[in-house]
C-alpha cells in the first residue's frame, strides 16, 4: 500500500508577494472620472453660451469656465498618476471647485438665478466628490458631498425643492462610486492572495518533485539496504526510515489540527502516526470531521497500532476513506492474525485493548468496528464512524 501525498496550499507563501497589476483596478475608476470632468464642463461652455446675455457680469463668467478648463486638464494629469492622488491634490481640487460654487451670484446674478438660469458648477461640480470617494471610499465620498452642496446651497436666496435634489445626488454619487471602489480594491487584494497562494503551490510541488527524485530516494534506499544490519548500520537505517516520513509529511502538507477550530482535519491526526513502520495514505482533500468525533476515531486506530507494535511486529499500513456520510479507517499488518476466540478470550481476562480502546469508543460515535484476521496473513481492522457524532 503505498501513501498518498494530499495537495494542499500552504498556509504561508513560500514566494515573496507579488507586486500587483499596474494602477490595480481604481485605474478605470479614475479614468471615467477625467471622461465624467471633461463630458460635463463641455455642458458648462454650452450653458454659458447659451445664457451669456443673462449674466451681469459675463467676461467674468468667461474668465471663471478658462479657469474650470485650466483645472479640469490639471485634475487629469494628476489623477493619472497614482503618486499624485494624495491629499494637496484633493484639497486643492475641492477648494477650487467651492471657489467657483461660491461665485457664482456675483459673476451670475442673484436676479438671474432667481429666475432660472442654471448655476455655473451645475454638474461640473461633482468632480471632486467622484475623486473623494474613489480615493477615500464612502465616507470620504460623503464628506466631499456635503461641503460642496453646502457651498451651493449658500448661493441660493431661496431654497426649493431643486436644491434638495442636487444634494441629494451629490450624497449619492459620494456613497455610491465610493462603495464601488472599496469592492474593486478588496477584489484586486483577493486576487493578489489568490496568485501568490497559486504561485506558491506550484513552487512546493516543484520542490516536492526534487526532493522526491532525490532525497527521499536516498533514505529510502538507506533504510532498505540497512535495515537488518547489526550495530550503528541498523540505527542508522532505522533513522533514515524516520526521516523519509517525516519529510514526506512535511512536503505533503499534513498539518495538526487546529486546537480552536469547530471541525478538525483528520489526516492532521492520523499523520502524527507515519514512520519508517506505518504508512499513512490519505485523499488529496482534508476529511473534516468535528472535534470529537476525529480525536476519538484517531485514538482508537492509535490503539490499534499498538497492538500492531506488540503482536504484530510493528508494520502496518493506514489508509482514510472520506465516503461522504461515513469515514473508514483502516488499519492493515501483516503479522501471524489473531487465532479464533483470541478477542473473547483476551476481554474474559481483562484485557480490554480492542473491546474497550477500539469497539468501545467507535461504537460511541454510532460507528462499527470490523477486525478481519487470517493466520499467518495478518489482521485488517475497519473503524466506520458516521460524520457527525450520534
């Protein structure tokens, strides 16, 4: 019976992090953002042509849309490069915008604007909420809200329903284009573990496949050709045999369980058993069982072994079947098997090792025990338990 390395990723990377993605997945945010700047001062310059005759003071009005031309290819540069969206680009962005909010009844007219011509900011203004909260998340986004549609609502005489509504909007795009940018920066951080985790499996499968062709060969081979050697050549032989386990343990992953975790992993246990004498196979996934029931199980097949050490002369073969509803475990030796009447005959003289330490402790997880025993051609026991405990 030969033992099964289960693959599974390892806790810790084996390589160092990764660096991510150029820009990350904020770049497309900030590019929409400088598309949104661009598309909505195009509409200022149409409302500012339209309503020129309107204003009272115009040549300033043309002076304040150079400005917000000036600003808005500023913002773009800037934004575009992730060393510059730091916090003098964002206050001075905000500052400038509430600048041109402020203005606008002087520039405009407090005359005009009572009888309905449009603000100069109108939509031009949401920029730096959009850049608040993508760079800052919801929070960040909402602050930016507020104080410009404070600004914007200071400039009204009056305050009607409309002016609740672009509030209102500003709230949301604040909250809204935030939340969407905290979710694409806690995506592209997933992604970061999910390759570094990748990146590092196949490293450790790499390494394992080295050190397969190689070291383990070797102690194996040692622990063969010496092991009915008298003297040091015995021991040392005996202490190959245990490293080559140890070391396959190590490649495959098999970790103990955790001591705070509802469910154990039961190959963790199990494992603890493997050396040069018991070999240890088990399936490629963990085989999840709850605290209880996988301590049990595993001392019980740690019962068996012992009586594999004391009758059997100590080789066996361990093998973990995951069957859904049901977890087998199966202790194989090859010793001379238990003669018939054996077991009875053992718990009438006390010696409670199988019927108490094996049959007991399966049978109280409403599992079953089947000891299968041919003279001279070993013993193989059986320990079913259900997966949760009855």
């Amino acid at each position: 019976m030969h033992s099964v390395a289960p693959r599974r990723r390892p806790r810790c990377g084996i390589l160092t992090a990764m660096p991510s993605p150029s820009g990350g997945f904020e770049v497309p945010l900030w590019r929409a953002l400088t598309v949104f700047r661009v598309t909505s001062l195009l509409y200022v310059c149409a409302l500012a042509v339209r309503d020129a005759d309107r204003y009272d003071h115009p040549f300033a009005v043309g002076a304040l849309v150079l400005a917000m031309i000036l600003w808005t290819a500023v913002t773009a540069v800037g934004y575009a490069r992730s060393a510059w969206r730091r916090w003098p680009l964002l206050l001075a962005d905000l500052g400038v915008v509430v600048a041109i909010v402020l203005s606008t009844p002087w520039v405009i007219g407090r005359e005009a604007l009572a009888h309905g011509v449009p603000t100069l900011g109108v939509a031009w203004m949401a920029g730096p909420v959009l850049a608040w909260a993508v760079s800052g998340g919801r929070r960040r986004g909402t602050v930016a809200a507020l104080l410009v549609a404070g600004a914007d609502v200071a400039t009204r005489e009056r305050i009607s329903q409309s002016s609740f509504t672009g509030v209102i909007l500003l709230l949301l795009a604040g909250v809204v284009v935030g939340h969407v940018a905290r979710l694409a920066v806690a995506a592209e951080e997933r992604l970061q573990h999910a390759v570094e985790l990748e990146a590092a499996t196949r490293e450790r499968e790499r390494l394992a496949r080295d050190i397969h062709d190689s070291v383990l060969q070797v102690l194996a081979l040692v622990q063969r050709r010496g092991a009915h050697l008298p003297g040091e050549a015995g021991e040392l032989a005996r202490l190959a045999g245990e490293q080559e386990a140890a070391l396959r343990a190590l490649i495959a992953g098999t970790a103990p369980a955790d001591a705070g975790a509802e469910a154990v992993d039961l190959r963790g246990l199990l494992g603890r058993y493997a050396s040069a004498a018991v070999s240890v196979s088990a399936p490629a996934t963990p085989v999840a069982l709850p605290r209880q029931v996988a301590g049990e199980l595993a001392a019980a097949a740690g019962a068996a072994l012992d009586n594999v050490g004391r009758h059997a002369g100590g080789r066996a073969w361990v093998l973990i079947e995951d069957e859904g509803e049901t977890v087998t475990v199966s202790i194989r030796d090859e010793g001379p098997g238990i003669p018939a009447g054996r077991l009875v005959e053992a718990a009438a003289q006390g010696r409670l090792g199988v019927a108490q330490s094996i049959r007991g402790r399966v049978t109280d997880l409403g599992g079953t025990v089947r000891i299968m025993s041919t003279p001279d051609a070993g013993t193989e026991i059986e320990l079913i338990v259900p997966r949760t405990q009855r």
